[in-house]
C-alpha cells in the first residue's frame, strides 16, 4: 500500500481533526471537488465539526475532470492537508470533514444519483464555476442550446450537466416522498442562489411541470458570498507541503490565510453552525455579494489580463510594479465602490486596502494566467455591472474600459511578444473566428462587446471608451497602458 497521511505517522504538531470521523454521515454531497472547497467549504465544517457535536459530512461529486484526485481521496480515507500561507508564515492543517468521494467514471451518473437522494443528505453545494449553471447570458434563463442540457433534456435519467444531475435527483426524491433539501451555490456569480434556481426550475419545468412546482414549493437557494484566495495546485506546492508532512499528499492545497462566508440564512432541511467557524448567516447577501464581485474580482481580472501581457506571471508580480499597484487600489476606489449600496458600518476604504495586502501576499503563487480563464462567463458581474452605473451617472470608468480592452487583447490569442497564449472559455471558438475576421484592428471591439448579448454593449460612449483604450494596449502595450491611468 502506498505511504499516504492516512496510513503514517504525521508531525503531531501539525493539527489533526479533533473530532471522532466515525459520527459523521453524509449529509452535505458537494458537486465540484476543486481547489476552492477543498480551503473553503470543507475547511469552515472541519473547525464547525472542532467545536460542535455535528454529524455533518461531506461526500464529494466530480462530474467531469478530477476522478483521479477522488480516487486519491479515497485512498487517504478523505483526509486533505491545507497550507494556509501568509506573507509571513504558513500554518498546515489536516481537515477530516470529507468522508466519501464518488465520480461517474467509478460509480456510474446512477451512484451519484443514488447518493444525493439519500434521506439523510439535507445539502447540495456547489462550486461548478460560473460556466456551469449553463446560463445564457443575455436572458438570465436556463441556456437550451447548451450542448450539456440538450444532451440532459433528451436523456434525463443519465445526466452529464450538474443541473441535470441536481433536476433528477430531486425528481427521485420527490417522487420518493423524501424530505427536500437545499441546493447552495458557493460560486462567484451574481446571486449566485437565484442562478441556481432558475437553471434547475427552468429545466425541471422542461421536463415536468409538477417536479417544477414541488422544486419551487421545497426546495431553497441561498445565495452565499465566498472569499479565499485559492490558487490551483502546483508540483511546487504539493512539494513544499510533502516536506512538512514527510509524505506526498496529492489532495493538498495552498491558500491564503483569509477566509470569508456570506450565508443567506434559508436552508429547507437543517444547516451546519458554520457560524461557530466564521461564517456569517444573514437575510441579505446581496451588498457582500456585489462588493467582493466587483472590488475583489473585479481588480483581479483587471490584473490577471493587463498583468499577463506585461508578462506577470502571478498576481503578487504585477503589484510589485507600483503602477499596478495604483491602478487595482483606483479602479476598486474610484471606479467600484461609489457604485456599491453598502450595509452602514462598511469601510470600503479598508477593504480595499486589505486587498491589496492580499493581493500582494509573495507566498501566493496566483497565475494570471488562472483568473484570466472563463472571461466571458465573468466580466459582466465584474465589470460590465459597474459600466452601467457610470454611464447612468455620467462618470468616469476608464479603469473598467481598460480592464475590458485587456481582456479583448488576451483572448486574441497572441501575447505583446507573439506568442501564443492558452486562451480558456466556453466562447474560445467563437472569438477564434472573431479574431480570424478582424485581426487585431479595432473593429474587433464591438464584434467582441455584442458577444455579451448586453444593451451596454450598443452603447456608443462605451464601444468608443472601450476602443481607445484597447488602441492604447496595441500601440503602446500593457505596462505604459496602466502607467497612464
Ligand atoms: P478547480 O478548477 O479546482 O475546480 C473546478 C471544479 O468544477 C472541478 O471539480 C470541475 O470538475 C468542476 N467543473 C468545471 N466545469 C464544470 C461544469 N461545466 N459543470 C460542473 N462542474 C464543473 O477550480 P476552483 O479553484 O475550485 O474554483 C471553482 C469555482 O469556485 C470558481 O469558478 C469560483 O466560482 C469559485 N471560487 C474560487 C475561488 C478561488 O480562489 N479558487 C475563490 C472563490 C470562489
Ligand atoms: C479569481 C477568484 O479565478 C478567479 O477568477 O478572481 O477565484 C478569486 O481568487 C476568489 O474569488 C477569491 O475569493
């Protein structure tokens, strides 16, 4: 058997779950078992499961990647060691709140189905990234012509979509007379709770009016705003965290030692107490929702794009360039946070502030290159949100309009110096054969902004603010294009 943290002695002072694992059931089935739960969900039920009696578990899903790191979960009895790394110093972890780990290629879409319609299982959460809730982005409605959902609609019984499987899991327990359950997105999109829902009843109402009702009638969405600072792992990281263990763990994963969780309190069948391990449970998540969109996010595809043409490789590079460093505390000052309706006591000024000091965190190896990804299911909650608002108001977002031309400029394919870039998005082929059209020449820019499907997108200030600033990162590139602002 091979040597992992399950099976050999770890440095007792790296601290254990407390807790006795047996008394756990799986009550919580999480579909998306990335690096974000991993330090984030997983990491508040572990310290709730410290300092509770709880028997809340969680069974993590894969739906399409990933069925290696669940075997490997299973192979070390689901326990997963977390590197919280601070500038200063790092503190490791080793959390137990994981205790099954299922994936179609082992268990078939009917085990994973079989699973979540356990009685016992109160809580679906997800993190299926922004893509996945397979919405169209002018309508807000569930996206019909999505490959994943056709496929779904004509064959619902054996899902491949996380919307499929949740719609037909659901039908199993309505049908079975079970106890509802609520369905939580831990996703960073804009009420990412009533996203949920309307994907899941607008696909259950297509399949069956009843199940669609009892949906409506039963089941809860919360809307939840999640923070921590989660790069993907890395060789690097998983070395340096082997060092400290005395053996690999292939599950691990390095963060920062912030966290943050924004819960609307409105769940169908029962909720851990996150709260004894931080998280906040509150009527309205909306205002957190929005402020960490667009001042956290926001700033950071505004430096993941104009960072990786100057060729930054990590988010703690391009704030070393204290133009940057500038440009990402103006665009979250000056540009986001006049457009936020803030609960009285909020001080958007530290806030800021206190994202620049993680942004900066040196230990933090966040690629540009990783935020960069999926631009088109991100820059509306970001950034094209706070565009309307400055045009409403007649101010000045030329910050945003860089932001935007930066992300137009990545996703042509070629970086300042020629080289080709590994664009990834859903759209990737359509602005492949955009960009075959156009070439570089500015008409490209209202071509890219109608993609959104946006009435912004028609605005003629904006096309114009948008195209000066994405001529400026031609001619000049994207370093002097920052240092103007
Ligand atoms: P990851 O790449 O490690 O994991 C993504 C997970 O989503 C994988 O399990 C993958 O199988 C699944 N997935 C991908 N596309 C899917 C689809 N179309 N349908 C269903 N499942 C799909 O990424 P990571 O870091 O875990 O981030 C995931 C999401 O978590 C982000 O997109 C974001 O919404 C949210 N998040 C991430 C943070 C971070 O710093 N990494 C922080 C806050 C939120
Ligand atoms: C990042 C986020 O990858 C991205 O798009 O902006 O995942 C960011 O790290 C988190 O939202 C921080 O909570």
């Amino acid at each position: 058997m091979n040597r992992n943290i399950a099976n050999c002695k770890i440095n007792p002072a790296i601290p254990h779950p407390s807790y006795d694992r047996k008394r756990l059931v799986t009550r919580i089935v999480h579909l998306g078992c990335g690096a974000f739960h991993r330090a984030h969900q997983a990491v508040f039920t572990h310290h709730m499961l410290e300092k509770t009696g709880s028997d809340w578990g969680i069974c993590e899903v894969s739906l399409f990647s990933g069925h290696r790191l669940i075997q490997q979960l299973k192979e070390q009895n689901y326990l997963c060691a977390i590197a919280e790394k601070g500038a200063e110093k790092t503190e490791l972890k080793i959390i137990g709140s994981m205790i099954d780990a299922l994936h179609p290629e082992f268990v078939g879409h009917k085990g994973i189905l079989e699973a979540i319609a356990q009685p016992q299982v109160a809580i679906i959460s997800l993190t299926i990234t922004e893509k996945g809730y397979c919405i169209d982005a002018a309508s807000g409605k569930l996206d019909v012509n999505n490959v994943l959902i056709q496929q779904d609609l004509a064959n619902p019984t054996e899902p491949t979509s996380a919307i499929g499987y949740i719609v037909e899991t659901l039908r199993l327990r309505y049908e079975r007379n079970l106890p509802p359950l609520t369905v939580m997105s831990c996703d960073n999109v804009r009420e990412n709770g009533k996203v949920a829902r309307e994907a899941v009843v607008d696909f259950a109402r297509l399949r069956d009016e009843k199940l669609a009702q009892w949906i409506e009638l039963n089941v809860t969405f919360p809307c939840t705003m999640v923070d921590r600072i989660v790069p993907a792992a890395t060789p690097e990281s998983l070395e340096e965290i082997a060092e400290q263990l005395g053996v690999c763990d292939p599950c691990a994963i390095t963060c920062e030692p912030f966290r943050q969780w924004v819960i609307e309190d409105n769940f169908a069948n029962g909720r851990p107490n996150w709260d004894v391990a931080g998280a906040q449970f509150v009527k309205d998540v909306a205002p957190f929702e929005t402020m960490k969109l667009r001042m956290l996010n926001g700033s950071h595809s505004f430096l993941a794009y104009l960072g990786y043409l100057a060729g930054y490789t990590h988010i703690a590079d391009a704030m070393a360039n204290p133009d940057y460093r500038q440009a990402a505390l103006d665009l979250m000052l000056k540009e986001q946070a006049p457009t936020l309706t803030m609960p009285t006591g909020t001080d958007l000024f530290q806030y800021a502030h206190r994202l620049i000091e993680r942004f900066s965190n040196p230990n933090l190896k966040h690629q540009t290159w990783q935020i960069a990804m999926d631009g088109s299911q991100k820059l509306p909650q970001r950034m094209f949100d706070s565009v309307t608002y400055h045009l409403a108001n007649g101010s000045d977002y030329r910050h945003l309009a860089l932001g935007i031309a930066g992300w137009m400029r990545y996703i042509s394919g070629r970086d300042e110096q020629g080289k080709l870039i590994d664009v990834r998005d859903p759209l990737v082929d359509q602005f492949k054969s955009i960009y075959q059209q156009y070439g570089l020449s500015i008409d490209v820019v209202p071509t890219l902004l109608a993609v959104f499907g946006n009435p912004l997108s028609a605005d003629p200030h904006f096309v114009q603010v948008v195209t000066e600033a994405y001529q400026l990162l031609l001619k000049r590139g994207a370093c002097h294009a920052v240092a103007t602002l």
